[in-house]
C-alpha cells in the first residue's frame, strides 16, 4: 500500500499497533486488538473509529438542482437536518448511497463512500452546482455505543436529535457534529480540520472510548441490515432489487433514474441469513431453496453478537421470511433461516 492515500491520524494508528487494509486506495485500520473485542466495546460501551477514507463535498447551489440528482427528497428537511439517500443512473442502478447535510437551502454538505466520490461531485456540478472536494483537508471520527451520550456531553457538544447536527469546539478547534452513524449503536460523527484531528482522538481515548477498525464497523453494519456500495448496492444492480425503497421518492420532481426505477421490476429483494448451521458465510456464496438456485448473499460474517454466521442475500420475490434455505459454502449446504434484517435492535434513536 505504499501509493494509498493515509488519513490525518495514521501515525495514531500505526503508534496503537494496528492492521491496516485497503478500502479505495486508502490505507485504513482493519483492526487494533481484534474485531471481536471491537465490535462488542460498541454493542456495550463506546468505540471510536477512524472513517476518514469517506469523502466530504461542500455543495453550493439551489436545493431544487441538487434534488434532481438523488432519489430522496430534500425538501423533507429543513437546515441542521441530515438525509441519507441514493445517487442513481440512468438505468436505474446505484452509483451510490450518502448522506446529504444542509447548512440552508443553497449550502449542503455531502458525504459519499471513498471509492465514489469523484463521481457523485461529477454527477452534482452537471447539475450546475459548485462542488469543492475537502476530503483531505477533514478528518471525520465517529464515537458510537451506549455510552456515547456521556463521552460525548463531557467533550462539551450539546444532545442532537437523530439525523440532525451542528457544531461544537472540541479540543480547541471548532468541528461539525453529526448525530449519524453506520453501527445501530447512538453515535455522532465528528467532521474536523485534518491539522487538529490527532487532539481530538487522543481527547476521545482518554475519555474511555475504544479504537475500532473498519473490521469491526463492517460486522456491527451487517448486524443493522446496512447496505455497502460494492455488495449489496451497485451500478449493475436495479436499486428496486436492493430493498432501499424507502430512500426514493419515486413521485418527486423528475430526478436521474427515475423512470428507470418506475419501469424495473421487482424480481429480486435483500434479506437476512441466520445459519442454523456452524460455519462463516461470505459474499457470492448460493442461496438454494428445495435444491432450486433462488439467490446469492452479498455480504456474510460471523456475528460476534449472536454467535453465528449471518449474511445479507440477494433473492427472489417469493422467499418468505421465516424460510429455511441452505447457503452452499464451498460444495457443502449450510442450513440457515430467512430473516428480517436487523439481525440485533437499533438503537439510533433511543
């Protein structure tokens, strides 16, 4: 990895002994202690992750523009609100999922997946909109668990409503708090100036939370039934296929992928996967059902909360949850059920 991009606080990562990975040319902590012991400090404490890979766009221009080029609507929230929505194409595929922040009706905030950043202010300045990059110039660190509220009111940073934010001074250096986050755990996102990021996470773990690499964020998102660009949403795939229904207002002003969407059918749908059987499910593994091929799962783990494997899965309409189904794992049927993602309660809002 010696050409990948680094974050503001690689030599904190490198200090506390972590593993690093690729994730889009970034060279980002995969873990610290393991993921296991990651991911349960954010089920029953706090943790605090690294997730400056993702890109951040400052958006300018009229609400109205930027609303034609994602499926949400945007006059759903007023400033000081967040909004996740999707970046269709033309054909009604996913070029990506993000969250929109607006500072007013003509300031917006973006925050796309690394890989497609370069796209999605592509696709927003043929809007007409001005788009300026401040990925590298903003560390984003997320606090999140059951403990979190407490963190973070001893930083200073008031109570926020979920999918809202504002800003604080942390650390003596003003930063953007986000009551977002990617875990089912309360949390807040924490957008800082690059330069002061290493004293805002020395600050952070002080206080008690604990480093987590992406590892433990991507086992805690598959728990939630969270999708991932590359896996259970993609450019290829119909996003009616990829159950995100509920971020697309498909009776909006006209937007890009509209009709595409409006025409698709819907063949195929996410589920969760629970094995009943031992064993560790991985994405592109076959989904039978009666020996009839009925799908494919797009991401699997072990779940260190439930103590099993699980997988989210691409399958046909008419598989019922509740259903059991066998997951074919290197020529070998693993029984597992049907179920309704999350595999865990949420608790984003209480």
């Amino acid at each position: 990895m010696a050409d990948a991009q680094q974050s503001s606080l690689h030599s904190r990562h490198v200090e506390a002994g972590a593993k690093f990975a690729d994730f889009a040319g970034w060279s980002m902590p995969l873990e610290y202690a393991g993921v296991v012991s990651e991911h349960l400090a954010v089920r029953e404490a706090v943790g605090v992750f690294d997730v400056s890979h993702l890109g951040t766009l400052d958006v300018t221009g009229p609400r109205d523009d930027l609303n034609t080029v994602f499926s949400n609507d945007l006059r759903r929230i007023a400033d000081g609100q967040a909004q996740y929505t999707l970046c269709l194409n033309e054909q009604g595929g996913v070029v990506d999922d993000l969250i929109v922040y607006q500072f007013t009706d003509d300031h917006f905030l973006l925050i796309p997946n690394a890989a497609n950043c370069a796209e999605v202010g592509r696709r927003v300045a043929a809007a007409g909109l001005q788009v300026t990059d401040i990925t590298i110039q903003t560390a984003i660190i997320a606090i999140q668990g059951p403990a979190s509220d407490d963190l973070v009111a001893r930083l200073g940073i008031a109570d926020l409503d979920y999918m809202s934010f504002g800003s604080a001074e942390v650390s003596g250096t003003s930063v953007t708090v986000c009551r977002t986050g990617y875990t089912g755990e309360r949390g807040v996102e924490l957008l800082v100036p690059a330069e002061a990021a290493g004293l805002v996470w020395e600050q952070v773990i002080g206080m008690g939370a604990v480093p987590c690499g992406l590892g433990a964020r991507d086992t805690l998102r598959t728990e939630m039934g969270y999708p991932l660009h590359g896996h259970e949403l993609s450019p290829d795939v119909p996003a009616r296929w990829c159950s995100v229904g509920w971020a697309v207002v498909v009776d909006k002003p006209e937007f890009v992928g509209q009709q595409a969407y409006r025409d698709s059918q819907p063949g195929h749908k996410i589920v969760g996967l629970r094995l009943t059987d031992r064993g560790v499910l991985r994405a592109e593994m076959p989904v039978e059902s009666e020996g009839r091929l009925v799908g494919e799962t797009t991401s699997g783990t072990f779940s260190p909360s439930l103590r099993t494997g699980i997988a989210l899965a691409r399958v046909e309409t008419d598989i019922a949850i509740g259903e059991p189904v066998e997951v074919v794992v290197r020529g070998r049927r693993l029984a597992a059920e049907v179920v309704k993602p999350p595999f865990v309660p949420s608790h984003v809002r209480g």
